[in-house]
C-alpha cells in the first residue's frame, strides 16, 4: 500500500506542476482583459472553495455579490462565471445582448434528469431547441391549451377546499398545495393522476419531486472540475441519481404505454402526451420527437409545474399570515367581489385586482427559482466595459433582482400597494422582476402556473378564515428556506383554517 501511494504521489508531482504552470498563463490572460471584480482566485480552483462558505448556493452568491457588485465575475474550478444581481444588468443581459446570454451549460445532474438534454429547460441553443420551443408553446403551452384545462384546475380546487373542510386541527399548507400542483399537472399532462395507490402511489410522487429538487438545486463538483467527475461513483452521487432517474423514467414509460393502448377510452380533451404522442406521428414536423425526447419534454412540465406552483402558493399564505392587515384586505376584496358565490371561478379572477398585486409582491420576494437557471454566453461581449468571455457560466439572482434598493423602496417589507400605481409585471417585460426570467429562454409554462396560483390562493381566502396554530406567534413563523432549484420553505406550513361561511 505504501508503495502504492508513493508512486501515486511522483505521477501527481508533475501533474500538479504542469496545472500550476496552466492556471498562471490564464491567470496572465485574465489580468490582460478587464473582467469583472470578484474575489482573488486561488489556483486550480479559483474560487471554488467559496460555494462551501455555508448556507443555500444563492445565499453565497447574494453575499459575494453584495461586497464585489452587480456584474461579478468568478472563476469556478475551469468555468467563467458571471453573476448578475442588479436589475440594470439584468436588461443588459436580457434584452441588449439576449442571443448572445441563450445558451445552458450542460451540467451533471441536469444533463442525466433531461436525457441528455433534450427538453426545453436544457437543451443547449440552436436549431433542436427552437424546434422544441415551438412544439412546446405552440401545442402544450398556447392559451388555448391553457385554457382546455380549466375544468381540470377547477375540479382539484374544489377537492382541495373540500380537503381542508373535513380537515380536523391546523393544516398542512405545504403538502396541500404540493397534492394540489401535482394533480393538476398529472391531469393536464397524463391525462389522469397518479395518487391512486397503485405502482406509482402519492408518497413516491412526492419522494420523486423531492428527490429531484433536491438533485437539481445542489452543486456537482465535476461541473467545475471535469477531472473529478470519477468521484461521483464513490460520494453517492451517482447512485442517487440513477435512482432518481429510474423512478421518472418508469412513470413514464407507464404514461406512454397506457396512452398508446387502443382500448383506452377517447379522452374528451388531447392531455400533453397525446399532442407529444401526435407531433411524434407526423410526417411533416421538422424534428422526429423520439421517446427519450418526450420524456424529457415531459421532465418540464412534471417538475417545474409542480414545484414552483406549490412554493408560490405557501410564500404567499405565510406572508399574509405574517401580515394580518394584508390578508385582511385581500379577503374583503375577494368576498366584496363573489357576493355570495359558492366559490370562486376563473372568470372572477380579472376583478381580484388587489389579489393579483398581493402575488406580484410574493414573486418579488420570493421567486420560485431564486437563482433562475444557469445561462451560458454564445461568443463574447463588453457590458458596461467589461469583457464576458465565451463558453461563461451566467447566474441571475432574481430575488436579490427584486430587492434592488434601487427601483424598490422598503425592499425588504412585504407590501402589494407598491405595486398600485405601477405597471411592473412578472411577465419578462420589466427587468426589476424576474420570478419567471426573461427573453429567448423565459420559462414558458408561467401563463399554466399563473392561472392555478391565482385561483387556488382566491378560494383559500374567500372560502377559509385562517389563524396560525394555538400559541404560535407571527413572529414564530420560520421562513427558512429549503435547499433546491425551486427554493420551498424549509419547516411546512401549518393553519388552522375556519370556513368563513356555513
């Protein structure tokens, strides 16, 4: 053994040597070009080692970010990376110099869950991604399709409602809205729900939500050192996600079978499978969808659908029920407008004015992805005389975005009336907030996410008074947020809801 390791460390002596005579020559290259501030590097990793400061990968940046500036420049491992934290750079990015900020790095874990990068959310620019993209809005994500499943979303809001009116003792907010999001997205994109106890029961659909989350939201050292990637095989790493993988890929492929089984009975509206399943039998499409392909389109939808649904949904009600004199407004609003009605419906939703600036302002404080996913520049470019080399890694910190002291007053309070007077939206079109990102790649499933949201948290407040628990303080209510690509709160949500009327 001990021989062994000597010879070990002779063949790393000039490896590390030839390294450190590597990273000098671009460290003297660096200096040459005017980057953006950062921190020092060290060799080798750069600054790798700060990602290992403590706390959520955003919390490190957003601190990094808060001493180096909005337009800070890293060195992780062998990746450039640039992170944007301000909502001037964000129109930099997002709208001078979009094309060149579209591309995905293709990282590790991402890469394995999207099969290879195929889906839209992965899917590195070019000629495949555009024609996905089209697919995508055009045939799953078109208003019209959004609209198709109204009866859907209405169905499972009124299951929910009828959930926390039998419910006895304070209810479980979080996983509520998690059963919520999941159903309706297995409804829309499966054609029926998968909680049924069957193969795939309602606790493995959450495990693969949460194990996926998990996954995505973490940092995988050999993205950054590709040298080290044979550590994947002894960390665990890889053997939580071939888990992970598998459990997804098996729900699937049932999806697909049962849905390709001519004696299935004709659904009264194509669910998104049929349409992927059509585009796949069409002559005439440009790209021949394969199934690993609608998987991975299905891989969007499953998980961002019902992720970023189900945390929005909780911020929300925790901000109101930290905030007494804000629910208060938004349910006199709501019950002012009903009048009576048992419920509330879709077609209600355009008079909830105050409503919506309630949601405006939880986007703001808290976007789904507060770290929206990560972008990588095409070619180079010079912003605000800063060179950004090609093949950079580009982070966008949307909740540091949305606290920009600069376009918000107050920026830490929770307050929708700042929204009264403003046309700010979170649509893409206004860089001060970005929950759903902006230009080519903005997520294009917000409009589906939206309609949902906006009628789930109507009814929870026409239909239910809500209290915190007995001997629980406001000012008790952990916000601590979850590890995760989709930032959950951390501690579940728990409230005792009183049916506001008989």
């Amino acid at each position: 053994m001990d021989s062994q390791l000597l010879l070990l460390f002779v063949f790393l002596i000039p490896v590390i040597f030839l390294l450190l005579i590597k990273h000098r020559k671009k460290s003297t290259a660096s200096q040459a070009r005017r980057l953006p501030p950062g921190p020092r590097r060290l060799p080798l990793i750069g600054n790798l080692h700060k990602l290992s400061d403590g706390g959520l990968p955003h919390h490190v940046l957003e601190r990094l970010a808060a001493k180096y500036g909005d337009l800070m420049f890293l060195q992780l491992g062998s990746v450039s990376t640039l992170v944007v934290s301000s909502s001037h750079m964000a129109r930099e990015i997002f709208k001078t110099h979009d094309l060149i900020f579209s591309g995905r790095p293709a990282l590790y874990i991402p890469k394995k869950l999207s099969y290879d990068c195929v889906n839209l959310t992965f899917a590195p620019y070019g000629d495949y991604w555009r024609e996905v993209r089209k697919i995508v809005i055009f045939e799953l994500l078109s208003a019209k399709r959004v609209q198709m499943f109204q009866s859907v979303r209405d169905e499972e809001v009124g299951l929910m409602l009828e959930s926390i009116a039998y419910s006895k003792g304070p209810v479980n907010i979080s996983e509520l809205t998690l059963v919520l999001a999941n159903n309706v997205v297995s409804r829309s994109a499966f054609g029926r729900k998968y909680d049924d106890g069957g193969e795939i029961g309602k606790s493995r659909i959450h495990e693969l939500l949460e194990e996926t989350r998990t996954l995505l939201g973490g940092y995988c050292v050999s993205d950054f050192l590709p040298w080290l990637s044979w550590l994947n095989k002894f960390n665990g790493l890889d053997q939580k996600l071939e888990k992970c993988f598998k459990g997804l890929d098996n729900l699937y492929d049932r999806v697909i079978e049962e849905h390709l089984d001519p004696k299935r009975p004709k659904p009264e509206h194509e669910d998104l499978v049929d349409v992927l399943l059509r585009v796949q039998n069409d002559p005439s499409q440009t790209i021949a969808l394969a199934n690993d392909q609608i998987k991975g389109v299905l891989t969007d939808m499953f998980i961002a659908g019902t992720d970023t649904t189900s945390a929005t949904l909780v911020w929300t009600m925790a901000e109101l029920i930290r905030n007494p004199r804000i629910l208060r407004k938004a349910q006199d609003e709501v019950r002012e407008v009903l009048k009576g009605k048992r419920k509330v419906e879709e077609t209600d939703l355009s008079e909830l004015v105050y409503l919506k600036l309630v949601l405006k302002e939880s986007f703001r404080l808290h976007p789904p992805a507060p770290l929206l996913l990560p972008r990588e520049t095409l070619e180079s470019c010079t912003i605000e005389g800063y060179e950004i080399p090609a093949n950079t890694m580009v982070f966008v910190l949307a909740k540091m975005v949305g606290s920009d002291p600069k376009c918000w007053e107050n920026p830490k309070e929770f307050l929708p009336e700042r929204f009264m007077d403003s046309s700010v939206d979170y649509k893409g079109n206004h860089f001060e907030l970005l929950p759903f990102g902006a230009g080519r790649r903005g997520c294009p499933g917000m409009n589906f996410a939206a309609k949902l949201i906006e009628l789930a948290l109507a009814n929870l407040l026409y239909c239910f008074d809500w209290e915190l628990p007995h001997r629980v303080r406001r000012e008790d209510v952990d916000m601590e947020e979850a590890a995760g690509l989709t930032v959950a709160k951390k501690v579940p949500l728990f409230l005792a809801a009183r049916p506001a009327y008989p």
